[in-house]
C-alpha cells in the first residue's frame, strides 16, 4: 500500500469537517524540540501521536494497536498502559517504524492523531484533555510527513478522534 501524505490528511479533515488546518513546508519537524522551534511554540504545544502495540492475554500472537497521544514534552509510562489493558509491562511496547508505516499508513515522525490507514483505539493523556479551555487551546501535532503539522484545538480534538482519556505520561 502506497504511504499516506499530508494531501491524504487533507483530504479527509475536508471530507469529516474538522476544524483544523495544515501548515506546510516547515522544514525538519520530526522530534518535538524541531517542531517547537519551527513553529515558534513552546514544547508542551506539540503533540506526539504514538503507536504502541499490547499483548493480549487472549491474543498473543496479534498485538491490539492502540494510538498514544501525549503533550510532546512528556514522555509515556508504559506502566499505565499495561495497566489499563491489565497486562504486564513486558507486554506493551512501541510500535517500529516499519509497523507504525503499515498500521497506520503515515511514517514515523509525521503521525497525526487521526485519518490513519486503519482506524485504531486512542488513549489521550489527561493533562492534555485538562488544558483550559480546551476548545481555544492550540496544539499542533504531525501533519503526514516530517515537513506538515497539523494546527487544532485541544477540543476539537476530543471530538474527532473520542479517545479514552487516561494519565499516561511518565512523572
């Protein structure tokens, strides 16, 4: 299957009526500090959509794929995962870049929190969901590509993508 790119991402906040937009050729945005600075913001307004694999008691051999999103200047506790799943923390971990590709149909370090290849779970932090108020806080996340990201509200997020809101990010 052919990669998904920032006009696919396009495409389909157009098509779902998300109030969000894309601000482009922004050179190198593929780690938060890169973004941060290429858009003037500070780290916390980034956001990281991360792919992260659970194994399943009942289903070993397939992982669940579920979609992290975390303030970019916070990292995740795999613990609160694993609990949330009530796993092991040896059973969660980080999808590969390969597997993000494949799963999700953006590459790694362009990933944004929706419009994906296959629809997968959400878990966003709670911090994030706590920013006041949530339907003027601006965060950018990935855009489809290292150059793209997209420009939303931490509200309208909420709204489109409905995620579980948990405390997931490491203290």
């Amino acid at each position: 299957m052919a990669e998904l790119t920032p006009h696919d991402l396009q495409a389909h906040i157009l098509a779902a009526g998300i109030a969000a937009r894309l601000v482009r050729d922004m050179g190198d945005t593929s780690t938060v500090p890169l973004a941060a600075a290429a858009l003037g913001v500070e780290p916390h307004q980034i956001i990281k959509s991360l792919l992260f694999l659970v194994r399943l008691p009942d289903q070993p051999d397939s992982p669940q794929p579920v979609l992290v999103i975390v303030d970019g200047s916070q990292r995740v506790d795999h613990k609160a995962i694993a609990a949330h799943f009530g796993v092991s923390r040896k059973r969660v971990r980080l999808a590969s870049a390969d597997e993000v590709l494949a799963i999700l149909g953006y590459p790694a370090g362009g990933v944004p929190p929706f419009g994906h290849r296959t629809p997968v779970p959400a878990i966003l932090d709670a911090a994030l969901s706590a920013r006041q108020p949530a339907d003027r806080a601006t965060v950018y996340g990935g855009g489809g590509d290292d150059s793209t990201m997209l420009e939303i509200t931490v509200g309208e997020l909420l709204r489109v993508v409905q995620p579980e809101v948990l405390s997931i990010r490491s203290v």
